[in-house]
C-alpha cells in the first residue's frame, strides 16, 4: 500500500483540490476517534458487561458534538465530488453540462448515464459494505447456532451495524446527483435555499403543529442540503466561508437555547427528541457553521499539503478510508472483549482509572482496524468504469440503477437499526412506518448491489463501419 500511496501522490495532477482529500480522511477518523470514546463497556453486578454511552454518563461532555459531529463534512465534500465526477461523464457522452442543459441522447443514453455514474460513484462504498455484512452475518448466523450469547456479544451484533446509517444517507445523495446539480445549475443559491426553507418548515410542522411523520422528510431535506453545499464549493461560490460558519452557529445557539433541540448533536440513548434521528434545522445549521469553519482554514491547509509526506499520507488514508470506518468498531469491541476474558478490571465509565485506559484502548483498537482494514481493503478498489456509447446501452439502465440503489438505501438503513442479533427469530425495527428484520436487509443489500453493478457495466462503443 506504502508504494501505490507513493506513485498516486506522485501523479497528482496539479489540479486536483488536495483539501477535499484532507476533508474527507481528517471527517472520517474524527467519527472514528469520538466512536472510540463514547463507547463505555462496563460490567454490572451480576458480572454481565453492557456498553454504555460516555455522553450519557457524563452529559457535561456533549457540547464537544459540536465539533466532533462532522459528518455534516463527508457529505459536504461528497458534494463536491459529485458533482465533478458528474460533469466529467457529462461531457464524454456529448452533453452540455455549462449552460444546465442535460442534453441526454435518447432514453437509452441517459439511462446508461446515470446508472454509470451510479456504478462509478458506489463501488468504493458498496462493494466493502457487502463485505462487511456478508462477514458479520455469517459470524452472527454461526454464533446464534451454536447458542452463543449475552453480554457484550449481543451488544456488539447490535451495534457494529449502526454506522451503516451514514452509507444508506450517502447512498440517497448519489441518487439525487443529478436531479439537484441540475437544479443547481439553474438556480444556485436558491436551490440550495429552497432545501433549507423545507427543513425548517419540517420543524416546524413538527414541533409547531404536531404533525405526525413529517420529520422523516429531514432526512432528505437536511443532508441534501449540506450536500448541495458542496455543488457551490464546485463552482466557486463559497467565497465567504466566515459568513456561513457565523450564521451557522449562531442559529444552533439559538435553537439549543429557546427551542426543544437538545445540546448533543449525536443520538443519546432515552431523549425523546434526538437532533440525528431524524435530523433537525438545529444539526442543518450545526453542518452550516462547520462547512464554513472548514472553508475558512482552505489557504494554511493547502499549504500544508504541499508537504509531499503530508499529501502521501493522505493518499495512502484515503485508500483505505472507507474501509476502516466499517470496522472500526469491530475493533475496539474486540479490544473490550479481550480485556474482559483476560480478567482485566474494567473501571467505572468517566472515572479518572476510565480516561487512563482510554490512551491504551485507543491505540490497540487502531492496531487492530489496521489488521483488518490489511484484510479486506482490497474490496475498496474500484474497476475501471467505461461510458459506452448511448446507443449501445442496454436498456431499461436507468430503473435497474434506481430500484438498485433503492433497495441498497432500506437495506443498510434497517439493518443499521435492527442489527446483526436475533437473525433466525426474526427479530424487527422500525425504518419509518415499516418494520424490518435483518435477514430482509441483508437479501435487499445484496440484490440492491448486484442491479447497481449490472445496469452500469457500460460497453465499449462499436468502431463505425466506413471507418
């Protein structure tokens, strides 16, 4: 990995925005990092450990979300990516991607457009996630057989899945690219305005008039607002980031202070309103200020790029970047299970013995995503991804692709809320009004993927006769 690292950062184009490459690794291994932290294994009195939730045990330490939650910034410069990667296939199929006009070339064209771009933009995300869940499902399955349960196990089938909620919302984005980079295209801010305005009417639908289910409209207004975020980083609107950061913040201080928002900006375990699930206009313009914060450090970063050790560094984490987050927490449950058939006391969570076993837990867990993530990175190469020509396509690309990701999107999303326990008893969770079980999830994931895969193998265009 050491050498591709070396010879990709040393073909770097000149061109290419190094930061957005900072951005991505520095957002992921902080979720990493504050996942590490807030996990807090204790074992109760009866001798049966339980994982409990550092914010929780000391509510004094939730103000640190404010800086810790970043996702707000993956799926800003997912944005950006997009919408570059977007225009890029744009242009080679004969489009007319500056003025706005998509210019697709029949149904088959643009069909074949969208489901290789779906293809191009999911492989790194989908194929480790496949990965991740065939590995642990089996695994589960196995345990469950062999009547193996309780304690830290069942909380880990549980929870090693809930980070599968960032790929399902992430999954949504790079279906909406196209819709919204259009939108975008023709309206700029006002796309991006009219996103904020619906999350905000949301709210207040919510918590104004008692609206049932609306909140669940969030989870498209308020991530797809961020994302569009990163449309006008593309075309070089972001021009006064402090603004955005300043406007941010002061509204989640206001929301936080006179609204019903909570002060943590991740889920707490019993609070009956949770700024995450579903998100709020208070984590909208938490994800504001952030963006703008980040925008505001672009010149020092970039000069710190310029560092050849610095951007390797780089290059090499984000190789691997997505595979680490999956199992990540895999890691540092293994490290709490070790410790306790060991025999080794686990203090009290929040306790001075707690935080002097954080130092130690932290680095082991990384040693032990570093093994895995030498496993299965291999799975988190994309293949070489080519546009055929339209009139070559298959056809019906274009719903394939949709129902692929579709069914990708409510695979993960339940599966991040049912987990990977219980799989032969059926055990269920509620994805908005519909219940899931994992064995459905995992079906919806696996056929999701393989339509995904299918409608976007573009061919290569056939050589004309005369010439």
């Amino acid at each position: 990995m050491a050498s591709s690292a070396h010879a990709l950062a040393a073909a770097t184009p000149a061109s290419r925005d190094k930061y957005v490459d900072l951005l991505r690794v520095a957002s992921l291994g902080t979720v990493v990092l504050g996942h590490w932290l807030m996990a807090a294994v204790s074992v109760r009195g009866d001798g049966r450990a339980e994982v409990g939730n550092l914010l929780a045990v000391e509510p004094r330490l939730q103000l640190l979300t404010w800086a810790l939650q970043v996702m707000p910034v993956f799926f800003f410069v997912g944005g950006f990516s997009h919408a570059l990667s977007y225009r890029s296939l744009r242009r080679k199929a004969g489009e007319h991607g500056e003025n706005g006009e998509n210019g697709e070339q029949g149904e088959n064209g643009g069909g074949a457009l969208y489901s290789v771009f779906l293809r191009a933009r999911l492989q790194r995300l989908l194929r480790p996630t496949v990965v991740f869940i065939g590995v642990w499902g089996a695994l589960a399955l196995a345990l469950q057989l062999a009547g193996r349960e309780g304690g830290l196990l069942d909380a880990s089938l549980r929870l090693v899945a809930q980070p599968l909620w960032f790929i399902g919302i992430y999954l949504a984005m790079v279906a909406f690219t196209p819709p919204l980079l259009r939108l975008h295209e023709r309206y700029g801010w006002g796309a991006f305005g009219g996103l904020v305005a619906a999350a905000g009417l949301v709210d207040l639908l919510r918590f104004g008039f008692g609206v049932p289910y609306v909140e669940f409209l969030n989870f498209a207004f308020v991530w797809l607002a961020v994302h569009q975020l990163g449309f006008l980083r593309a075309d070089g609107k972001l021009r006064r980031p402090y603004l955005l950061a300043g406007a941010g913040l002061a509204g989640v201080v206001l929301l936080v202070a006179y609204g019903p928002y909570p002060l943590s900006m991740v889920g707490m375990p019993g609070e009956k309103i949770s700024n995450m699930a579903p998100p709020t206009f208070a984590l909208l313009c938490h994800g504001l200020w952030l963006v703008g914060g980040v925008e505001s450090l672009r010149g020092p970063a970039r000069r710190w790029l310029r560092r050849t050790r610095v951007w390797r560094a780089v290059v090499a984490a984000n190789g691997v970047s997505m595979t680490a987050f999956l199992w990540h927490l895999t890691a540092m449950l293994g490290v709490y299970g070790a410790l306790l058939a060991l025999g080794v006391r686990l203090p009290e969570p929040a306790t001075g013995a707690w935080w002097a076993q954080v130092p130690v837990r932290v680095v082991v867990a990384g040693g032990v995503t570093a093994l895995l993530v030498t496993v299965f990175r291999r799975f988190e190469q994309p293949s070489a991804v080519v546009l055929g020509e339209p009139g070559v396509s298959p056809a019906g690309a274009r719903p394939a692709a949709a129902l692929g990701v579709t069914l990708c999107l409510f695979g993960v999303l339940g599966l991040s809320m049912v987990g990977f326990g219980g799989l032969l008893e059926g055990r269920t969770a509620v994805l908005i009004a519909v219940r899931v079980t994992a064995p459905v999830a995992v079906a919806m994931t696996l056929v999701g993927w393989l339509l995904v895969e299918r409608a976007g193998r573009g061919r290569p265009a056939a050589a004309p006769a005369a010439a």
